[in-house]
C-alpha cells in the first residue's frame, strides 16, 4: 500500500470526526458595553429532539456582541407560550426581552417549531413564528430565528443564517494539506468542497449562495473552479498559460471577473460563464488584480500597480479608463465592497503593519478596523454589520471578525491547523414560514 | 480512536518527510533545505522527469550550484550578485537541450495574496528574460507563481520573509 494511498485512509477517517462538532470556534474578544439583556427559555418539548434550539439561539445572538443571554440557571420560569408568562417575574430579572418557544414532532423527523419573542417591560408579544422542519434542519431554524429576533430588536436583518467559506491547511510543513471548506456561520456543520496537496485560494461564493469558484494548483499549475457546493460537481472554468486567479461573480451570477496573465502580464478579464466569452479589461505592464463588482454590477475595483505601489482602481464593468481611488497608506489592496455598496473594506499597508481599513465611497474618509500587523482577506457579512477577515501572527492562521463601527471583535479558532482566508456567504436559503400568529 | 488516527497521521506524515528529505543531497546551506519543499507531494504529478536531478548529479555543471534566487522587498530585479548562478544555469541549460527549468516564484506573507501571486510570477519572468537572453530556448522554461503559498521560512519578520521572496530553479518537475 503506497503511502499516498494510506494517508487518503487516514484523511477519511479523520473527516467526519471533524464534522461532527464545530470545526471553527467562534469567541467574542469584545463586546458592545450594555449588549441587550434577553431571557431565552429552553423551547418545550415532549419527545427527544435533536437540536437545543434555544442554545442555538442564545449563543447566535451572544456572538453577535449586541445581546448578553441570561445564564440557564438564572431563568426564574419556563414557560412555553405566552399564557404561560408571568411578565412581572422577568421584569424583576431586569431583562428587556423574552424568548419562549415549543417543538411538537408531526411525523416521522419532521418537527414543528413554534417562538415567540416579548417586550418584558410592556408585556407584549413584538413577533411570533411557526416553522415546520425536517430534523437536518434545526438548526437552519435556530439561526432563522436568531435573524428574526435581531432584526425585530436591532433593525438591521441578521446574518446567522448564512455560511461561511474558508481554507484551511494542516499536516507537516513540507507536505501540507488543504482544504477548501463551508460552515454555517456558528462554525458547525463543516463540509469538504476540496481537499488537496497543492494550494487552494481565493474562495468567491455566487451571488445565490450555491456555488464557490477558487484557485486551485491541484495539476501544478493555476486554474479557477467553479463548484456547486451541494452536489460537488464542478466546472474548469479557466485553464491558460500563467496566472489564473482572483474570480468574482458579477452581482447577477452571470459572470465571473478573474485574473489572467496568459497575455503577458496581469490584466482583468470577465467571462460570460454561459457562452464561455472572455473580455479583456485592462491594458497596462503594471500589475492588475483582486477585481471586485459594486453591488449594482456597474463598476469594477481592483488592485493595480500602475502608480508604483499598489493601489485600488476602479474603472466601468464593461473597461475602459480607471481611477485611482486610494491615496491613504502605501499600500491598498484586495478591495471588496459592502454589499449596499457604499464601503470598501481593503487591506491597508503602511510601513511593515497591513490592516484592514475601511473607505467610504461618498466621502472617501477611511478609517483602520484592526490592529494587527499581518491582517488579511476581508470579506463583509451580508448585512454589512461585520467583516470577516484572517491574521496571521501566532504559530497558526486565523480568522477574526470585527464590526463596521469597531466595537464588537471575535476570533475564529480552527481546532487544528491553520485557518487562512474566508469569505462569508450571501443570505441562506429560508424555510418556509407556515404562519405568523399573535396573541389573542 | 481519534487520538490513535491523529497520532498516526503524524507518524506518517514524518515518514513522509524523511522519504522526500532523503532524496536531496546535503549540502549544508538554507539552499538545499529548499528544494525538499518541491520534492514533498502525495499528488504523482511531480515525477522525476528528463534528465532527473542535475544537482545530485556530480558530472553536472550544476553539481552543488544556487538554486534560488533572493530580491529585495517588492522587487522583481535579480540582484547582480545572483547573476553568476542565473549564468550557470543559462550555461547548463543552453548545453543540455533536452533538460526543461521550472522557475518557481514566490513572495514574503506581507499583503493580499493574489498581489503575491502576481509578484512570484513578475519575478520568475525576470529571470525567464535572463535566461534567454543568455541563450537559453524559450521551450526549455516554465514558469508558475506560488505567491506566498509556499514559504521556505515559516518565521513572521524579515529574518524568514527575505527567504521568502525567491524564484527556484525545479529540473525535471514537467
């Protein structure tokens, strides 16, 4: 038996044990003072279920940095449904809010999820929800309804229900492996796309949040994949001579922008993913890379060398001239844009520190979100409330988050290996919501 | 069960190590270290290929030659004292038709990492353009960039990133 052969064994073996926890840990370095006090009651029910609901609820909502869950021993009552509420008792707990809820089995793993979320203080129901499941996707509905209570007590839609791509790599130095990989945002329910001996970058997910293209040196050279990330059939969607790298899906799933070098040096490229058209953007000897498409599909950012050091450029989708954008640091790279397209977040080198900044498009001010020295990758949560990103100081890789506003850090820990560049997906796929109900 | 596969993997994974470590000679300096990085692959694509290894070879023009190449910080320019090993290397590959060159480029962790990867590629073209204009034929260099995908020092200052930032010569890797 070859030692290629024995180490696939192992890797296999070793997967699902992986899979069966949360593969990344996610832990709030910092918090936003006075984060909302909420009580979320364990949701009734009289048969097993297998999924805590409410302590996927409390510990979405706790890692958004804006809410502080009251411990489960500190719950004066359980109460399932609103009759069952004695609002006196959770003003004296000095909480705002009350989560309560109940799961009913209606057939053979099929589940009724029914939460209600209350103002104590008023002590009225501000939301109500009843969702019907399969028992793959409890969690699915914990998350959904961690975004409905965020969004009813924030105003802002949540981002638990999303996932999370990234690459990790492991094992000896001289003989790594990598891997590309999704999660859901809490870090649990891990899923291989990828798994190889060469590097994989550059992960991009399509605007749907099916599939992922990437950077692949799996035959020892460059090439883009573009995968369904739940079938796992995928597409060489670029193959040429030299560089292939940096794709991005146009905002309409259409097209994919990517680097190409095959000309000699360089230069922004967008194929038309259907009829395989290939349109060349950019014409300069400098450096021209890390294309991003403004939310509306207008325009393209990207990273150019043009000036001397790098720099952000953008120009029209369809080419043309580009301007400069960036004139603060000496450094500004891999540009991304939030998704109301009125930021870009970039890595920002000055001197020997790269962090990651953030510009306003309108009135071009940038201010400098983190505080390493080797910060990377940013990628923004769909609701543009947090950006994701990776640095890179310790002995291992990984990734961190931190609110637009500064204020709410987190650290994303792999349980081994290095964990390095992650981009957050766009909004989930939502079940279907039976019906909302009031109290009567 | 988990500990025994994790221990085992590492068990392996040193095998491994010491397999594709002892296929390169010693030669003492951070160098030859170096070329153990392109040697470590599960993946069959990197069979020893025409003409094998000429730095093992001690009939080589190569024998106990530089195979890599340093630059300075965001530099792409082959520095003048690294000229005499581009010329060695012109000179062996000029006198052996057959043999191909891959030029490896690489950068230091600093920055994005496609930038890194379009700088690795700008610094093996510019030994690539060295190289021909010694002579050698343009189907006897490939080129690939690695970026900052493959350090040859692990380390987060200038002590490991001046390592980093290289191109490597890689005989027989087609």
């Amino acid at each position: 038996m070859s030692i290629r052969f024995f180490l696939i064994c192992i890797l296999s073996l070793l997967l699902p044990l992986g899979s069966a926890t949360a593969a990344l840990t996610i832990n709030i370095t910092e918090g936003v003072e006075g984060a909302l006090p909420i009580a979320i009651v364990p949701f009734g029910q009289e048969t097993a279920v297998p999924e805590d609901i409410a302590a996927i609820v409390a510990s979405d909502l706790r890692r958004s940095g804006r809410f502080a869950p009251l411990p489960e021993r500190d719950l004066l009552a359980r109460p399932h449904a609103a009759a069952e509420v004695n609002f006196g008792d959770w003003r004296a707990l000095g909480t705002d809010n009350l989560v309560v809820g109940n799961i009913r089995a209606i057939g053979p793993g099929q589940y009724e999820v029914r939460f209600e979320l209350f103002d104590v203080f008023r002590g009225a129901q501000l939301t109500g929800y009843r969702f019907t499941s399969g028992a793959q996707e409890l969690r699915t509905v914990a998350h959904q309804i961690s975004d409905i209570i965020y969004e009813t007590l924030t105003g802002q839609p949540g981002a638990f229900n999303t996932r999370i791509g990234y690459v990790t790599a492991s094992g000896a130095k001289r003989g790594q492996t990598y891997s590309l990989q999704v999660a859901d945002s809490d870090g649990y329910n891990s899923q291989t796309i990828l798994t190889s001996k060469q590097p994989i970058l550059s992960p991009a997910w399509s605007p749907d949040g099916t599939r992922l293209a990437y950077l692949s040196f799996e035959n020892r050279r460059q090439q883009i994949y573009v995968q369904d990330v739940s079938s796992g059939r995928r597409d060489l969607v670029a193959s040429y001579p030299g560089l292939n790298g940096a794709p991005a899906f146009s905002p309409d799933g259409r097209r994919l922008a990517m680097t190409l070098s095959k000309d000699g040096n360089p230069e922004i490229y967008v194929l038309n993913l259907a009829s395989k058209a290939l349109t060349r953007l950019t014409t300069n000897a400098a450096i021209d890379t890390e294309p991003t498409w403004s939310p509306d599909g207008n325009a393209l950012v990207f990273t150019s060398d043009r000036g001397g050091r790098p720099q952000l450029y953008r120009m029209s989708s369809s080419g043309g001239t580009a301007q400069r954008i960036t004139f603060e640091g000496d450094y500004n790279a891999k540009g991304v844009f939030s998704p109301n397209g009125d930021m870009l977040a970039m890595i920002q080198g000055q001197g020997s520190t790269y962090r990651i900044a953030v510009q306003n498009i309108q009135s071009g001010e940038v201010r400098v979100l983190t505080d390493r020295s080797l910060d990377e990758s940013p990628s923004f949560a769909p609701n543009g409330s947090m950006i994701l990103y990776a640095t890179n100081e310790g002995a291992q890789g990984e990734l961190a988050a931190v609110s637009i506003d500064g204020r709410v850090r987190q650290s994303l820990v792999l349980q081994e290996g290095d964990v390095r560049e992650a981009v957050w997906s766009p909004f989930g796929r939502k079940l279907t919501v039976n019906s909302t109900f009031n109290q009567p | 069960m988990k500990v025994f596969t994790k221990l085992l993997f590492i068990a392996l994974s040193a095998i491994l190590m010491f397999g594709c470590a002892s296929k390169t000679p010693k030669g003492g300096a951070k160098v030859d270290d170096l070329n153990a990085n392109n040697g470590v692959t599960t993946d069959g694509t990197q069979q020893g290929g025409v003409g094998g290894d000429p730095y093992s070879d001690p009939s080589s023009a190569l024998y106990n030659q530089k195979r890599v190449v340093y630059f300075d910080l965001d530099s792409t320019e082959v520095t003048q004292s690294d000229r005499p090993t581009i010329s060695a290397h012109a000179k062996y590959l000029a006198g052996n038709s057959g043999q191909t060159v891959s030029l490896e480029g690489h950068a230091d962790e600093r920055g994005s990492r496609e930038y890194n990867l379009a700088l690795g590629e700008r610094r093996s073209n510019a030994v690539r353009q060295l190289l021909l204009a010694e002579g050698v034929a343009a189907n006897q260099i490939q080129t690939i960039s690695y970026g900052e995908e493959k350090p040859a020092e692990t380390g987060h200052d200038e002590d490991a990133w001046q390592y980093n930032r290289r191109v490597e010569f890689v005989y027989g890797a087609r």
